[in-house]
C-alpha cells in the first residue's frame, strides 16, 4: 500500500470514528431528552465526548500535515 492511500485510509477511519461517536453521543442525547439519566449515562457521555475530542484533534493535526 502507498504512504499516501494509508493516509487516506487512516483519515477515512478517524473520520468514520468520529461520526460513530458523534452518533453514540445523540442516542445519549435522546435518552436523556426522555428523562432517562443516571451514572451510566453520565459516565457514558463524559467518556464519548472524550473520545470525540481527541479524534477532532487528531484530524486537527493530520490537516496540518
């Protein structure tokens, strides 16, 4: 594989990673527009919206690159 198609494919994937993410973080965001809150889901949005800002970071830097 070419150094610039692995590039592609890791941008693909980070980018496929965040939008996962972004997806987990809006079925969180419905439950809790319904009431649905507890320490799971409090736990579970902290450790997402971590996630989520070290891939926008990521992406951040590759455009550096």
């Amino acid at each position: 594989m070419t150094r610039n198609k692995q590039r592609t494919t890791a941008k693909y994937n980070t980018l496929k990673k965040l939008n996962d993410t972004q997806k987990k973080l809006n079925t969180i965001i419905t439950a809790l527009e319904n009431g649905i809150y507890n320490d799971t889901t409090q736990s579970c949005m902290l450790e997402l919206e971590s996630i989520k800002a070290d891939l926008s970071a990521k992406i951040e830097i590759d455009k550096l690159k």
